[in-house]
C-alpha cells in the first residue's frame, strides 16, 4: 500500500499544509495510507484528518517512518546534515545553483532517497501542476507596499505576520496607507501574465496603486530596463533560470531614479542567475526589508515563505491544485512523478560525495 507521511512544518513562521483533511479523505478512498503529523502551528486543524481517518503520528518523528513512506512537507528540513533514506516530496530550492542546495542533495545521495521537488512537478508540457504563486505574489505586494509607506514616514519596515484571512490584511493595509492621505505609489510588475505577477497586481491595484504590467514581450531584449527605475515599487514575479536578464543591477543603487522598493517574490539571492543582483540574502518576518543604499532609499523585500502570511487560502488553493497529482502516487513510475524522478536524478549525479 503507497504511504503518504504529512510531516509537521519545522521552519519558523510556516503554518501552511499541501493537503487538507477533504483531499486525504480522497486519497484513503483510492487506498492510499495518510498518516499526519500532530502540529503546533498548522493553520488547518488536526481534528479534520482525524475525521476522514488518517493515522496521526507524533509531531517531527517523520525521521523514524517506515522506509517505504513518502515524506510530505512544504519547507525545509532541519539542516543537521543526516542522511535522507525516505522519498520526500518537498520545495528543495536545489536546483538553480543554489548553494545550500549541495548539502541537501549530499544527504539524499548519502541515504539512498529522492527528491520530488514540488516546484518541479510538471505536466507533459513542461507546466507546473500546483503553485502557491498567486498568494506568493499577493502577501509579496502587500509586504513590499508596507515598505514604500514605511519609507514616506521616515522610516524602515517593521515586522510583519500572519493574518487570518484576505480581508484581515486588506483592513490592515488600508488603515496604514490611510495614514498617508491620498498618495500612492507608481509600480511595475514583471511576471504579470503568471500567477505570482497576478496576485501582485491584483494586490497592488486594490490598494488604489497604478500598475504596469510586462512580461515576457517587453524584457526580451535583455535591457537595461530604465522603465523600472521611472517606477516607486518593482515587482520581480519571474522564475530564475540561466538567460534571465538583469532588471535591477548594481548600478541602479546610486542611479538617479525614482524606484526606492523592490518585492523580489521569486528570492533567489544565492542563485547564479538571481536578476535583481542589489542585495545577496533573503530577509525575514522580523526583518522584511534589507537596505541596500541610503540616499535615496533603496529596499528589497526577499521574504521567501510569503504565502504563509495568509496560510488557510494559500493552503486550501494549493491543495485543490495538488490533488489530482496526489491521486497517482501509487504509480511513481509515470507521468509527473517520474519527470521529478528524472529532474532529480540529473542534479543529484552532478553532486561530489562529501
């Protein structure tokens, strides 16, 4: 019988889950096993994959689960360097030359498992079957504008956190920008035709932001873009990949221009092929923004968990995405999982043993 292990979340400040209690309800109908981790944290409660008759196990013991079981999480996992036997289904962010990324496919080859990189799970066209993008590049706009109104107060962002539904962060939001009166920044978003462009317009445009959208039309001449400095807020939304142009380069920070914040959604500071190449770290829910130049100001936003400021839709939406794919787990040897098979395979054979 195919096992499918929902372990606990561990990163701080993730209350996300990929599947809710109706789609393990699906899945044991299909004979699947789903055992589900006690949580902390998680946004969605325990007692509904109690309902549908999961098999609960303790918070974290997915270490000790049986060999056979398909370890299912979001985020990282603890880096203490132990060798990984099991089948994860994971985000593993190792695959675009990020460096952390070495040590973790080490530990899968040191234990024998896999990696199914959910940002990898694609369709017979190369399309992702499931991504957070759109509340990616929701709660990205809204962190990103909060570090525009922090700048016309004088000021640096302050933290942000979890809010409990859509409505709660437009209140919240609107209430700060009000503050302000009526002015409101410019912004350009970069990505808009995908999902994660979509939230951030989508976000942006509620809040009474002029918006303008390229996509792939208007880079592909490589830049420079100087369209992006004539804006307040940029909004990088596109998938790094080797080719990618530039959009923000060094030079940008003593430019005479009107951009003074970035919402960098895709946050790959360490990638080779990071377009917005200013800052060189992801920033954090105590510290959303790095200062990257004083007069005027420049700020990044490079949170890398955003969609967990609004757990319960980004969960929900995400799941309803998944599912079907889940629904085939009990043939690893086809379709999207044996492209993630594959996709695995081909990074974690480039890897030097430690």
């Amino acid at each position: 019988m195919t096992h499918l292990w929902v372990r606990a979340e561990q990163r701080q400040h993730e209350e996300r889950v990929g599947i809710t209690p109706h789609g393990a309800a699906q899945l044991i109908a299909r004979g699947i096993q789903v055992t589900v981790e006690e949580s902390s944290v998680r946004a969605i409660p325990l007692d509904g994959y109690k309902a549908v008759g999961c098999h609960i196990a303790p918070e974290n013991s997915w270490p000790s689960a049986p060999t056979d079981a398909i370890i299912f999480g979001l985020k990282e996992l603890p880096e203490d360097g132990t060798p990984l036997p099991h089948k994860h289904i994971m985000f593993g962010h190792a695959y675009k030359g990020q460096h952390s990324g070495v040590t973790l496919l080490q530990r899968f080859n040191a234990g024998g498992g896999t990696l199914y990189d959910l940002e990898y799970l694609v369709d017979g066209s190369g399309r992702r079957v499931a991504a957070f993008g759109y509340w990616a590049g929701y709660a990205g706009a809204a962190a990103t504008l909060k570090a525009w109104a922090a700048q016309q107060r004088q000021s640096i962002c302050g933290p942000v956190g979890v809010f409990a539904s859509k409505d709660a962060l437009l209140d919240s939001l609107g209430a700060e920008l009000d503050t302000l009166g009526d002015d409101r920044p410019s912004a350009i978003v970069i990505g808009a035709m995908g999902r994660v462009g979509t939230g951030a317009a989508d976000l942006l445009e509620t809040m009474g932001v002029t918006v303008t959208k390229w996509d792939m039309a208007e880079t592909a001449s490589g830049g420079p873009f100087p369209e992006i400095l004539a804006h307040d807020i940029f909004m990088n939304c596109i998938f790094a990949r080797p080719g990618t142009p530039v959009f923000v380069p060094q030079s940008a920070k003593s430019a005479t221009r009107q951009l003074t914040a970035i919402g960098d959604v895709a946050c790959d500071p360490d990638s080779d092929y990071n377009p917005v190449p200013v800052y060189d770290r992801a920033t954090t829910w105590e510290s959303p923004v790095v200062r990257v130049h004083d007069t005027p100001p420049l700020d990044v936003m490079a949170i890398d968990n955003l969609p967990s400021m609004l757990p319960v839709e980004s969960s929900e939406d995400y799941a309803d995405q998944l599912l079907p794919t889940l629904c085939d787990l009990t043939n690893l040897d086809a379709g999207v999982w044996r492209r993630a098979a594959a996709e695995f395979a081909t990074h974690s054979s480039a890897i030097k043993p430690t």
